[in-house]
C-alpha cells in the first residue's frame, strides 16, 4: 500500500453571473500544493519532482 504524502482540496462553484465554474484563490491553492508536494518528493528516496 503506498503511502499518501500529499493532499489538498479545492472547492469550485459556478459562477451566477456567468454560469462559469471558477475557483477562488486558484493560484494560491496551486502554489501551496506545489510547494508541499516538492517537499514531499525531496524527503522521498529517489523521489524527483520537476
């Protein structure tokens, strides 16, 4: 069983102006996700994340 290093959770809605899905704080969700899986593969033996 592999081991789960790295989790996050995004919430999207739909717009009611646009009827458009968006996500707020997108950037911010993908920067912090980034960072912890880049962590997480550095801590890992052979563990690479480009």
């Amino acid at each position: 069983m592999q081991e789960l290093l790295v989790a996050d959770s995004v919430r999207v809605r739909m717009n009611p102006a646009t009827g458009e899905a968006e996500v707020r704080g997108a950037g911010l969700h993908l920067a912090r996700f980034l960072s912890s899986a880049q962590a997480a593969a550095s801590e890992q033996p052979g563990g690479v994340l480009t």
